[in-house]
C-alpha cells in the first residue's frame, strides 16, 4: 500500500497531506457538453424557457459546483479559487439535434491543483441544462467530460493533444 498515496498504512482511505507541497499557480480546462433537440436549441438561444436563462444559470451553477467540489468528492482538499470561468460554444450535429459545447477554466494560487474543481464545474454546468430543460425533452445526452489541460504543481503540465471522440 505503500505506494499508493490516499491509505494510510492500515490500507484505509485518507486525504493526502499537501502541506509541505509548495504554492504555486495552477489552472485546469475542463469539457463537458450535451446534445439537445432543435426545439431546446431555439427556447435556450431565444431566451424562452420557462426556468429562466438557461445558459445564465448553468454558468453560475458550475461556479458554484467548482466552489463546491470539496463537499463532493471525498479526497478533496477545499482551495481558495481565485478564478473561475465558464463558456460555451454551439454546434449543428444534424437537422434535428445541437450539442452545447462546455469550456470550465478554473485558477487557483495554492498547493494542490484545479482538475477536479474544473471537472466538477463542467460537469454540473451540463446537469443543470438538462434539469432546466426536462420539461421540454427528456432525451437529451450529456456528453463525454474531460481534462482538456492543466498547469502547475509536482507533477508538471498536461495538455491532451487526442481529440476525444
């Protein structure tokens, strides 16, 4: 077990100590995205869903879930945020369906990195849209979610150079 950073030396669950690690500035860029019908394409792009400003809401619930990333996921550290920030970009995928491109960049000055936070903002930015639009149409797909980059810390920086289909 020994080389496996999150048990202790009983082989149970802990959170890593990163207090000798030094602070340093690291971000991370996560994608998500979700395919949704033309009728939910135009209410969302026409500002007609009866929740609201469905894009509007979504950005700040992934900036809620990044803040909240902690509570979440059980090895988590809590970080200090210093930036976060969510766009969007559409896409025609045939004539009856659009997919909603998802870009979650996160920053932080500290001494453990943003993956997480930045997955977890991409990822409940998608889970809104599709709970503000159920109403409409129940078949949606969220998409495939994924680190696009990262940087700073030990371990250096990623960047995926694969397109992920």
């Amino acid at each position: 077990m020994s080389d496996f950073t999150h048990f202790n030396e009983e082989g149970r669950a802990k959170m890593v100590d990163v207090s000798d690690k030094p602070e340093t500035t690291r971000t991370a860029l996560a994608h998500s995205s979700i395919t949704v019908s033309n009728e939910i394409y135009e209410k969302i792009t026409n500002n007609e869903m009866k929740k609201g400003d469905v894009l509007a809401v979504a950005q700040v619930a992934a900036v809620m879930g990044a803040k909240k990333t902690w509570d979440l996921i059980p090895m988590c550290h809590p970080i200090h945020l210093t930036g976060v920030n969510i766009s969007f970009s559409w896409e025609k995928e045939h004539d009856t369906a659009y997919t909603l491109n998802i870009a979650a960049a996160v920053k932080t000055k500290g001494n453990t990195g943003v993956e997480m936070e930045a997955l977890t903002a991409a990822s409940t930015c998608a889970l809104t849209i599709y709970d503000m639009c159920k109403a409409v149409d129940k078949g949606m797909v969220i998409g495939k979610t994924y680190l696009v980059e990262k940087t700073g810390g030990k371990n250096g920086d990623f960047h995926r150079t694969e397109q992920v289909r």
